[in-house]
C-alpha cells in the first residue's frame, strides 16, 4: 500500500485495514524526504499493538515508480517480534538467537547503511542464524549520506543500528550489478573499515583520481567527486563470484577514500565502469533468476535497489524497473521495494554480503 497523507492516525487506520485483525505484521518503508513524524508513529502503532519494524530510505519503489515522500506499507506475516541490533557504529554487536526458522521462513535485514561496522554485523548475524537461511535487507539512510535516525522498531527510532525480522513465507531471490572491469588489479594496502587509505602504497585518492581521469577526461576534485565517482565504483575479488561493489562517496582530509561499506585490509580491486544497457539487462537476469518455477504463486516481488544505480542511469532509470516487471511477467503483482545504500543477500549457500550498486529481486510465495 502506498501512503500518502502525513496524518499519523490516518496512517495507522490504513495499516489496521491492510492488516485487519493484527493476524499479520507490516513492513513500513519511509521515503527520506517524507515529513511525517515516526516518533508519534512508533507510539501510535505500539499504542494499537501493531507488530512493525522499517527503515528511512533514499527513495520507495512502487509499480514502476520511485517516491521520495511517501510510506509503503506491506503486510508480512511475521514470527515473532523483530529485533533491534544496536552497536553498528562502535561494534559491539550482540545479535539474540532467534528461533530457527523451517524452510518456508527467511529473514529480512536493514541496517543503517553508513554505518562503520555492517560486515561485523553480519558476521555476527551469520554466526548466530547460521548456513542455511535466506536473508535478504539493505541500507537506510540518506542519499546525501548525511548521518541521521533511520532505522525503526516498537523501540524507536535509531541510527547505527540494525533490524532483524523473522518472516513466514517462502523466499527466492536473484542478485547482481551488472558493472564492468575498467582497469586493476589494485591492492587496498591500507584500510579503516569503510576507509580506503592506500591503494598499492600511495595515497588512495591519488591513485583514483588518475586512474579515473584517464577515462573521463576530467580531474577528480572534492567538488566534482559526487558526480564521477558514481560511474566509477570498486569491485572487490571474489573467486569463482561476481565481484563485491563499493561506492566510493567521498574523500577524507588525508586523501583516503569513504565507503558505503567495509574494505577488508590488502583486498585486490578492480576499478569498474557503468553501462546503462548492461545494468539494465543485469536487473532482467536478476528478475528472472528470482522466480522459483517450482514454487506456489507469486505474493510479492520485493526490489532493493541502491540508489547509485538510479543517480547513475538519470532519467533512463525507469527502464530498469521496467525491465524487472516484464521479467516477472505477472500483470497482477505490483513492485514494491527500496532505493537503498547498500544491499544484503545470502541464499543460505554461504556468507551474508553487503553489496553496493547492486540490485536486489525478492520473491515471496
């Protein structure tokens, strides 16, 4: 359901129509430029007993369409109360094992994307739900990547925080990017969690700045550095696995490089480059390895998609999403989802990753 008015009491009335007797729980995903009050919303929906949990996100992607100042309410049928993880900024992370879940039940996971310590997170969540387990979640935050509240629970309203729910419904899901090898590989000699300090030795902005002038044609500034580098992401090696992006967002005052996650120490990296025709294609294959075809029918497809992806392709954004609903070839489901900053996916095969400029296709039967 998309939400529109900014009436806390109109609001809860249309989540107790969505979900009508409390039998399920919902998800509410909030676009950041939405002026409605989430603290009186948090009150009012512990108030009528509602079981929630959601995040604060760069946009909300509803039928084709991506929001900035709406809500998008979905009900999901929940086991149990979702679960605050706090710590993300310090990492001291203590994830509660939660009850393991059967076979027709997966996670859902947000995190406060710009936080330091995501990896930590989900290694830790790893070590407590263990291999076997879908997860699914993404980054909130702010696409101006300006520190604030942005996680929320029946607890509150948090940041550098994570939320970890339980939901009964089978998943599949499809994950991918799309980018390309432009030049490497380099070596992150030195890092400090999401920082990128040294690249082969040198001084990380240098060597990027070079590398990226070199194809642009133009001098990588602090005053250009938003606009080029996001055509200009990392991609950290993976054997035998599509590479990791990391979306550089901005330069310390020592020449090192910020990330939208972490970057392990003496990773090998890769500079890569965007395609628009080579995104959008990727989020076909996406949308279509995300189908179960021996499953029940389709209840939702739930998209996260980071926002970098959207800044990158402008006005040809759109074709993306086009592109995931012919996929799933279904006239009567409705796309619902997130602009995120920074993905999260394990199909229970391995370890949890947080991607970025990486798109995310769930479906849930």
């Amino acid at each position: 359901m998309l939400i529109q008015t900014l009436n806390v009491a109109k609001i809860v009335d249309q989540i107790k129509k969505l979900i009508p007797g409390n039998e399920k729980g919902v998800m509410l995903l909030v676009g950041e430029d939405s002026e409605v009050n989430i603290h009186d919303l948090i009150n009012q929906l512990n108030t009528d007993n509602i079981n929630f949990f959601g995040g604060i996100f760069p946009q909300i992607i509803y039928d084709n369409e991506a929001y900035a100042n709406h809500i998008l309410a979905i009900p999901v049928p929940l086991s149990g109360k979702p679960q605050l993880i706090t710590g993300l900024g310090t990492g001291d992370i203590v994830v509660p094992p939660p009850e393991q879940p059967d076979e027709d039940e997966f996670y859902i996971t947000f995190v406060d994307g710009l936080s330091s310590q995501i990896a930590k997170y989900l290694v830790t969540l790893y070590n407590v739900i263990g291999n076997g387990c879908y997860v699914i979640g993404g980054g909130a935050g702010s696409v101006s990547f300006q520190r604030k509240l942005c996680i929320f629970t029946a607890d509150g309203l948090f940041r550098d925080a994570a939320v970890l729910a339980c939901v009964k419904s089978r998943c599949n899901f499809g994950c991918g990017h799309g980018w390309s090898d432009l030049r490497g590989p380099f070596v992150a000699t030195k890092t400090n969690a999401n920082i990128i300090e040294e690249l082969n030795w040198q001084k990380a902005i240098d060597v990027y700045g070079a590398e990226v002038e070199m194809d642009a044609m133009e001098k990588v500034s602090k005053e250009n550095f938003s606009k080029l580098s996001q055509s200009y992401p990392f991609g950290i090696h993976k054997d035998d696995m599509e590479k990791i992006v990391r979306d550089p967002v901005g330069i310390t005052e020592n020449g090192g490089l910020v990330c939208v996650g972490e970057v392990p120490e003496n990773s090998v990296l890769f500079l890569l480059k965007g395609d628009k025709n080579k995104l959008i294609n990727a989020a076909g294959e996406v949308a279509e390895n995300s189908v179960d075809i021996g499953a029940k029918p389709v209840k939702e497809v739930f998209v996260i998609d980071c926002v970098s992806r959207a800044l990158f392709m402008a006005e040809d954004y759109k074709k993306e999403l086009e592109q995931i609903k012919n996929k799933i070839n279904n006239e009567q489901i409705i796309t619902k989802g997130v602009l995120s900053l920074g993905e999260i996916a394990s199909s229970g095969e391995g370890y949890l990753e947080f991607y970025n400029k990486t798109i995310i296709v769930g479906t849930f039967y």
